[in-house]
C-alpha cells in the first residue's frame, strides 16, 4: 500500500496523491493511504464509511468546523504522471486532480495531521464520488448513516477557487423540454408532424434569454439558462415524432426549489417541460462573525460560486460554508489541469493561521 509522507511540502503531497490514480469509482486506494496516514494520529477520532474518510478533534472547543475535500478525479487523459512546468517564470504543478482538488486536500491532509491543538474543533472529511451521481456522493451516503458529523458552526470546501474565497454557490437544475410530432415518411412530409422543428420556439427563447445578475448578501451571483443536448430523429427517410431539448439552469441562491421550477416553466410556457434534476444552491453566510474571522484571517476578498458545490449540503443544514482552494475553476477537468505552486502554499499558510489564531 502507498503510504503518504505529510512530513513533507504540502506541494509534493499533492504530487503524491494526484499519482494515486482516483478516477470516480476507483478511489479505494486512495483512501486506504487516507485512512491509514489518519488512523495513526492520537489526536483524531477516525471514522470510515467506504471510501469516505472522517477524522475529528475532541478538544471540548467553543466552536466546530467541518473541512471537506473530494478524492475522486475525472477520467485520465495522459494527464499522470504529475509533473512540474514552468509559464511565465511561475512554477506550477501539472496534472490529473491538481486543480480538481487534490491540492486542496493535501493542504487539509497536512495540515489535520500536524496541527494537534486548534483554536476550534476541526471534522476533517474527504469523501468519494463527487465527480458523478449526487445518488453516490460519499457525503450523500455519509448523511444518510451520519448525520451527526455534518454538525458544526461553519464548514469549507477546499474547492478549486484561485486561493480566494467563494461564498456559496448557484443552484442547478436540468430539464428536458419536449415537442411531439406524427412519423412519416420523409418523401411525404405533409403527412406527418416534424417535432424537431417543432422545437425551433424552444431555442429562440433560450437564445433570447439574457441572464439575470442577482446581488445575495453582498456577492453578486450571475445566472445561467442554456441548452445543452437536442435528441431528436427516427432515420434518414422518416419525419420524427419526438424531439427533447435538455435545458440546464443555472440560478443564484436567493432562489429556492420551487421558484427555479417556476422560472423554467415560465419560460418554457406551452411547452411540455419535465425537471429531471435540481439541486438547490447556497448563500454565502458571510454574515457568521466565523465566517469573518476567517476572511480576515487568510487576506482574501469573497466573490461569488457560480457552479454548483457540496457547499450546498452544509447551508441546508444550516451551517455558514464556503469555498476556499488553490487552483483555477477554469482549468479543472481540462487536460491542461495545472495548480500554481504559490496557491498551494497561500492556501495552507492561510487555514494554518486561521486554525491556530496565529
């Protein structure tokens, strides 16, 4: 088994676990070197629920934070193993998982083994899935049999944010908006009803639509609304009777489940319109003096999440919760991902004195 050295830079143990192939699915080996560098440390209560990692201090403090990071990765795109580049004199870590986010976890892997007295109680998570199914994300089914460890007074997720702080998130739903049509045959259109042109209204109301920027608690949330897949066709010689258009909304979070639902179907009027995912979003909770402090304590100025996080499990529940990782949204998944190494190391000395009040 790969055993994990946190006695060295939070930057190659980065390299260390990007090395560690985790694609979504495939993550027990990861996690088993997790497990087995946390299992060891006196200071952490440990629990595993499959590939999910918890460790916890119990030091009797006045507040609790949850600091939360996935393990898995999307697919490898001869993009392993990691490597150091150089661009415009900064040096960068390249590679699957760099941005999208183990460079966040390293940074919490360290520092959850090395700091054994906080000024609060710290719930250390890293958890599987993410990258796929909400149905199997690892805090889904940590929730479900464990709900106590979600408790806290703030919570982060070591996301990919440029080594700023996001507060919150946008909300997500898909939908799919149908037309329906008579077959025929092609040579005799007249006779049949062709439900893909049907559907030319659907794309001039998505290509008509100008996004709303919405102000949540100071941030400022840019929303989305466009499609993204049209299935439509029988064959070559026939005039279809279906044709789907799937339309993803991307609302800010002063939104709830029932007002994005509205939206759609507004916009869609006329049209048969089924939600078939939504996830609401989070505000930012900026105003927890926690929340704050810790602004303050790693110099960093909130800007909005416009994607969708886990950041969204925690403000359901009420806790205040953010985004705070090195690397750029913009280059996860990318086969270009790559993590400027002063990210890495803004981002521990940043938690590391907020943690320790230094």
């Amino acid at each position: 088994m790969v055993r994990l050295d946190v006695s060295q830079s939070s930057t190659s143990l980065t390299r260390a676990i990007c090395d560690i192939a985790s694609v979504s699915g495939q993550e027990t080996e990861l996690a088993d070197a997790i497990f087995d560098l946390v299992d060891g440390l006196d200071h952490l209560e440990v629990y595993r629920d499959g590939d999910t990692i918890v460790a916890r201090t119990n030091l009797g403090r006045a507040q609790r934070v949850v600091i939360a990071g996935h393990i898995d990765t999307v697919p490898i795109n001869n993009n392993v193993p990691t490597r150091d580049v150089e661009i415009d004199g900064a040096e960068y870590l390249w590679g699957r998982g760099t941005v999208d986010m183990k460079g966040g976890v390293a940074v919490q892997l360290k520092l959850a083994a090395e700091l054994t007295d906080p000024i609060v109680d710290i719930t250390w998570m890293w958890y599987d899935h993410e990258e796929v199914d909400a149905d199997l994300n690892g805090l889904t089914r940590l929730s479900r049999t464990r709900p106590d460890l979600f408790e806290g007074d703030f919570a982060i997720l070591g996301e990919p944010s440029n080594g700023q702080v996001e507060g919150g998130c946008n909300g997500n739903l898909r939908a799919i908006v149908r037309t329906e049509g008579v077959r025929s045959h092609s040579a005799r259109a007249w006779v049949g009803e062709n439900a893909i042109h049907k559907a030319a209204p659907i794309l001039t109301r998505l290509a008509e639509h100008r996004p709303r920027e919405i102000e949540v608690e100071g941030l400022v949330y840019r929303e989305g609304l466009n499609a993204v897949r049209i299935s439509g066709g029988v064959a070559g010689n026939v005039i279809p009777d279906l044709c789907e258009v799937e339309v993803n909304f991307r609302f800010a979070p002063s939104r709830d489940a029932d007002e994005a639902r509205r939206f759609v179907n507004d916009v869609f009027a006329g049209f048969d319109v089924e939600v078939i995912d939504l996830a609401v979003g989070a505000r930012p909770g900026l105003d927890a003096p926690i929340a704050q402090d810790f602004v303050a304590a790693v110099g960093a100025e909130p800007r909005p999440k416009y994607g969708w996080t886990d950041v969204a499990r925690f403000s359901a529940l009420g806790v205040p919760a953010v985004n705070y990782g090195p690397g750029d949204p913009h280059l996860a998944h990318h086969d270009e991902e790559r993590v400027p190494v002063a990210q890495i190391e803004d981002v521990e000395r940043g938690l590391r004195a907020w943690l320790t009040g230094a």
